[in-house]
C-alpha cells in the first residue's frame, strides 16, 4: 500500500521544475553577496589568520560552484593559494592560482578586479620561492601591468618590489635596485611603513652582497627606524641581526656583539628559534675573530644543540600536521556522506511533490530509475574520492617516513665530539703560550674550516673527494696537536679528486683509531695510514692503524661514541639508497717481523642518491 502510494506522488516531477528554478533566481544576489562577503574576510585575514581565512575561502568556493558564481570561484581559488604560499606548500599555491586563471581569463570584466593582479602576485612569489626566476619575473610583468591599468599604487609597489627579489637572487644588483627604488616610490605614494621597511632592507641586502657593507648598514638602519615606528618587533629583530652582520664584514666587532646582543634578547623574548640560531652562529664567529676563544667555543654549542632541538621540533610539526589533516578528512568526508543524502532526500520529496500534478503513470517509472541512477553515480564518486585521498594519505606517510631517515642523517652528520673542541682550543693556547703566533693562527684556521664544515655538511651532501680528503687532514693534523704529535700519518689517494662522495662520512672512522687505539698506547712509532681508491663505480677506503688491538681495554661511554656515530650514518644510507654501506674491522697479528695491527675497511657505493620510496613499505609509511 505504502509502496503505491509512494509511486504515485513521485510520478508529479515536472510541475516543480519552475517554482524550484524561479526560487533559485530569486535567491542568486542574495548568494551572490555572501560569497562576495567570504572572500572579503578571507583576503582581510590571509597574513594574521591564515587558518581561518583558509576555512572562509573554502566555503566561498564551495557555494560559488553550486550558485554558478564565476568571479567568487575564481577570487575564491586564488586566496586558497595565498594560504598555501603562507603554509609553504608552493605547489599547491601554484595550482590554485592557475585554476584562478583559467576563470579569470573567461572574461574581460574579470580582468579589470584587485583579485586578477593579485593572482598573479601570489603566482610570483610561487614561482620566486620555487627559485624558478624566469617565469617569476615573467608573472611580477604581468602583475605590474594589471595594476598599472587599475591604478593601485598598493599593488604595484608590490609587484616591483617581487621583480626586484628576483633579479636579487639572479646577482642582477642593478635590475635588483632600480625596481626596488619603483616600489619604494610606490610605498611613499600610500605612506606604508610596512612597506618602506621591507624595501629599505632589501636594498641594503643588495648592497651587501655587492660588497658595500656601510651603505647597506644605513639602509638597515633606515629600515630599523621604520619598524619601530611601525612597531614591527619581528622585522626589528631582522634589522638588528642584519646591521650586526655589516659590522662584522666591517671587522667592527664590538659594535657587531652590541647588536648582536639586542637580536638575541628579542629573539628569545618572542621565542623566535630561527632568529636565536642565528645570532648564536654570528656570535660565535665574530668572537673567533676577536680573538675570544672560550666565548666563541661555548657560542658554537650553543649552534649546535639549537639546530638539534629545531630539527626535532620541524619532524614532530611535520607529524602532528598529517595526523590533523588525515582526522580533518575523515570528518569531512563522513560530513559529506550526510549532506549528500539529505539533498538526495529533499530533493526526492520535492519530486514526489511535483508529480502529482502530470501523468502518474508515465512518470513514476522514470523517476524510479533516476533516483536509482543519481544514487548509485553519487555513491560511486565518494567511494572513488574516498580511494583516492586514502592513497594520498599513504603516500604522504611515505614521505614523513622518507624525510625522518633525511632528518636523522642530516642531525647525525651535525654531531662533533665537544671534548676535541676544548682540547685543541686548550693545546693551540699552548702554542701561544710558547709565542709561535703564526703557527697558532694555522691551527686556529684549519679548526675554524673544519667547525664550519662539520655544521653546513651532512651524510645526504655530496663534496668533491679533495675536500674530504682536506678535511680529514685538517682533523688528523689536530689530533697530532692533541697527543703532542704522539702518532704519524699518511694519505694516498687512487681516483679522480673531484669525484663526488658522501661529506663527513669518514670522520668517525678516525676519530675512532686516534681515540680508542692510538691514544691509549704506550709504544713508540704510532702510526696511522688511509688509502682510498675509486673504482667501478665504488668508493673504497681502508683505515690502518698500530695502536691497541681492540678489546685489550674497557671502551669508555665517549670512546665508543666515534664507531657508534659512523655505523648509523652507514646504516641510515643503506636504508635511503637502498644500496649496501659496509664497514670491516679486522686484526692483523704480527706475522714475519711485522707489527700487529688494526684494519678497518669501508666499501661505499657512489652515485646512491636517496630513492622516493621505501621498499618495506607496500600501502603506507613512510618518510
């Protein structure tokens, strides 16, 4: 009965058809003008609350597809990428501003809007970020054209100001300042502090690298002056940081420590951790330069366990960021399980409603099978978008997965041995001490390179076979230094010099001979021999040494730590490469007058550059 009665009143469907589309018109301005006012607060929030200026466009996008809204998708689209540009997801922004575009582009009218010129700003900086100068300059033409036409001063400094940054990162100083100049005439026209600020700054960085340190120090300072009248502490901090560093270039040391000083203080008052690192690693060599050993030593440290902590912070960011988003989907997705069948249901109502008025009998098969075929369409879209964003979430466990191994050989490869630094600081005083200045300064040097390699390198960098090899004797010299040169070496190579191999990665290997054989023993004639050759494609090196035989004594927490390190950098590149990384340690007892001795051989493939998958992984994890 039920069943009957619901065929008959779905088969009246075509007497609502006008009503339902003469109310749809009546309410499109009224749409219209919500949309319009979404993407208002979206574009006014986009720098201070990107979060929520990202749900606002995304809703705007949302009603402006259902209502048909042409120019509110498009403007909808392009600040979707302004977010993903604040979130650092370049390609994303790139795409979102394409899309924007492609609608824009549909009409005249469309062109002549804020939101064009903007778009094609945001594609700039995407481009600009992406170190992709060319179209980067290519996009800020454009933008600078567009906002020519409409007259917006605001606009157009900007779109100076990013062909400038461009030619800047070319080293096309002139090109660089001449549009800088632009903006900043630009920013004048408005009397935006924040914007003279920003130009005054990137003036005095092109001046910088061209090598004129006071001219850039004035226009930092300039700079400085206007984010306080701005109250800018974030850029403050920048200009503080930034006059230092012209200081230092000047060798004006103390009036470097003096701004260094007031960055430090602000940059730990707003916790800013990236500021901080830098100021630490300023520091730390304007008071080598000064001569100022002990400060410089306990500065270098402090580097070193900031850029530990930051990169933890960045992988544990990166892990909570993908947990959101994944329970984010999930949400939404069931979300829009029940939206959809709520319109399916209203919609059918409807239908049932206006069929009673036409042909019961014609009208109720048809309208059976609609219903029958739109669920089953809708039905089968979720499953595949639900398949599809299942996959991309594996994928991007993938990634984390993928980028934790990176981020664990990248901290790895930043560990040095604190007690060496002290010692070799301790015996290079002592060669002051017996007034062999020059000789001081050599080991000084060849300390100073060595630090500053050990920090910049890791395990995942590649360097020319010469300047490992040079690195190593810097270390191996030190060492000498140490021990009161209680031990000899001697390097020979057996390849091409300039061949490219893994940094930093034989360091352990001999810190771990010198420490835990050579050290200790009480014999005469230490010697300590590397050979390293290249062939078939192989990087080969063996470690010799007449120190202790292994085991002879209890290894020490500090002693082992040298192995230790050198195995997980091995292990941590067989994992990435997919490659074997393999090490040897053999005892050689003395046979027909030769002495015993300790071998340790490493045979390291070349040309292993980390793969994009991991092998263990067939749905889902990775980094």
């Amino acid at each position: 009965m039920n069943k009957s009665i619901r065929k008959i009143i779905l088969l009246f469907a075509f007497s609502l058809t006008i009503p339902i589309t003469w109310l749809a018109a009546q309410g499109r301005p009224e749409a219209i003008r919500e949309i319009d006012s979404l993407n208002k607060q979206a574009e006014t929030i986009l720098d201070k609350k990107p979060g929520e200026a990202k749900q606002l466009a995304t809703i705007a996008l949302t009603r402006s597809v259902e209502a048909g809204y042409e120019l509110g998708e498009a403007s909808a689209r392009s600040h979707l990428g302004a977010v993903h540009l604040t979130e650092g997801n370049n390609a994303k922004a790139i795409e979102a501003c394409l899309e924007a575009l492609k609608i824009f582009d549909k009409k005249e009218q469309y062109q002549n809007t804020t939101g064009y010129a903007l778009t094609y700003i945001r594609l700039a900086s995407a481009f600009y970020l992406e170190k992709d100068y060319v179209r980067g300059i290519a996009y800020s033409r454009t933008a600078i054209a567009v906002s020519q036409k409409l007259q917006d001063h605001q606009l157009l400094a900007v779109s100076y100001r990013g062909l400038g940054n461009n030619f800047n990162w070319l080293q096309q100083a002139d090109s660089a300042l001449y549009y800088y100049t632009k903006a900043k005439d630009q920013f004048k026209a408005i009397n935006s502090l924040v914007g003279l600020s920003t130009i005054e700054n990137n003036i005095g960085i092109v001046y910088f690298y061209k090598g004129d340190y006071l001219t850039a120090i004035n226009h930092y300072a300039e700079a400085l002056t206007l984010t306080e009248k701005n109250i800018d502490i974030f850029s403050y901090n920048k200009g503080l940081y930034n006059i230092a560093e012209g200081y230092y270039m000047l060798k004006s040391y103390a009036k470097a420590i003096n701004y260094l000083d007031s960055a430090e203080t602000f940059a730990k008052k707003f916790n800013a951790l990236g500021d901080i690192l830098n100021a630490y690693a300023l520091k730390a060599k304007t008071y080598q330069a000064m001569g100022n050993l002990d400060s410089s030593a306990s500065y270098y440290e402090k580097t070193i366990g900031l850029k530990d902590s930051l990169y933890n912070d960045t992988y544990r960011k990166e892990l909570a960021s993908l947990q959101t988003q994944s329970n984010v989907y999930k949400t939404e997705t069931e979300n829009k399980l029940l939206v959809q069948d709520k319109h399916i249901a209203v919609l059918y109502r409807n239908l049932a409603i206006a069929g009673i008025i036409v042909l019961i009998a014609i009208l109720a098969f048809f309208l059976l099978n609609q219903r029958i075929r739109i669920h089953r369409r809708v039905k089968n879209k979720l499953e595949e978008e639900v398949a599809l964003r299942t996959q991309e979430i594996f994928r991007q466990k993938e990634t984390i997965f993928h980028t934790n191994l990176k981020l664990k050989l990248a901290l790895n490869g930043a560990k040095f041995n604190s007690h060496f630094i002290y010692n070799v600081l301790h015996s290079i005083q002592q060669v002051v001490l017996q007034q062999k200045p020059q000789e001081a300064h050599e080991y000084l040097s060849k300390l100073s390179r060595l630090m500053q390699y050990v920090l910049k390198k890791s395990p995942l960098d590649t360097v020319s076979l010469e300047e490992e090899v040079e690195m190593l004797t810097y270390y191996i010299q030190l060492e000498q230094l140490r021990l009161n040169h209680q031990f000899t070496y001697n390097i020979t190579v057996d390849g091409n010099e300039q061949t490219p191999v893994p940094a930093v990665l034989l360091q352990p290997y001999i810190e771990d001979a010198i420490e835990n054989r050579i050290a200790p023993a009480t014999v005469d004639n230490l010697h300590l021999t590397l050979h390293i050759s290249i062939a078939n494609d192989e990087f080969s090196v063996v470690i010799t040494d007449n120190g202790l035989k292994r085991g002879k004594e209890k290894r020490s927490k500090h002693q082992v730590q040298g192995f230790k390190t050198g195995q997980e950098r091995l292990d941590l590149l067989t994992h990435l490469t997919h490659k074997n990384h393999s090490v040897i340690t053999e005892d050689q007892a003395a046979t027909g007058g030769n002495e015993s001795k300790t071998k340790v051989t490493l045979q390291i493939p070349l040309n292993s550059a980390p793969t994009a998958t991991n092998p263990e992984f067939d749905g889902g994890n990775e980094a």
